[in-house]
C-alpha cells in the first residue's frame, strides 16, 4: 500500500515543516538528512511511497540530488516506482533542473508537502 511519504532535507526546520503540514493525512512520514540515507531509505519504502519530496542539495548548498532523480526516473520507467517525486528547493533555477531531470513536480519548501497533499487528495 503506497501510504507512505520520504522526505529529504538536510536543515531540521524544513524537515519539521515538511512532516508539520504532513501532520493529519494518514500518510506515515519517513525522514533523511543526507544522500546516503535518501538511498536508504528510498530502497527500504520504494513499493510502499506515495511520493518523496526532496531537497535539491542534501547536504549542503550545491546541487547534488539529479543522479537520485534520474535513478527514480529510470524505476519510473521500468514500473518499479510509482510515486510523486516533488522537488523542493529553495532555488527555483534548482527545482526546474531537478524537473528537467525527472521530478514529477516543483513547489517553494513552503507549498511542497501542501501540494503533495492535494495531489494524493490527502
């Protein structure tokens, strides 16, 4: 059952606010912090996650996610995932390379976890 929701930022305060506006969906949230967890923990939940949102540079400030983002791509299209993959970047020129890369979506960290709720009408 694709209940659940991975969401990657290496600053705690996104995280928090991530799983803050997540609070009351009946989605269990799961964290990471850094690029090693993010595999991880993608490959632990990958059959049961609804959607991942992520930060383009965990950890850090420098662009760092488009090689997870085109692995995800890649399960994408051999049926292997099947999830929303949000790119939440506090850079827009970010967001749109993560998309061009594979994301399914792009929001501010502020309307990510909002508008992954309203795309799994949650």
């Amino acid at each position: 059952m694709m209940n659940t929701v991975l969401v990657v930022d290496d600053r705690y305060r996104f995280v928090r606010l991530h799983v803050d506006n997540l609070h009351g969906s009946n989605l269990q949230v799961v964290t990471a912090t850094s690029l090693d967890e993010l595999t991880a923990m993608y490959e632990r939940h990958r059959d049961e996650l609804a959607g991942i949102i992520l930060d383009g540079c965990v950890p850090g400030d420098k662009l760092n996610t488009l090689p997870f983002i085109q692995a995800v791509y890649s399960d994408r299209q051999e049926g292997l995932f099947n999830g929303l993959l949000i790119a939440a970047s506090s850079d827009p020129s970010y967001r749109q390379a993560m998309v061009q890369h594979g994301c399914t979506h792009e929001a501010p960290k502020s309307e990510a976890a909002e508008l992954l709720r309203r795309l799994l009408g949650k």
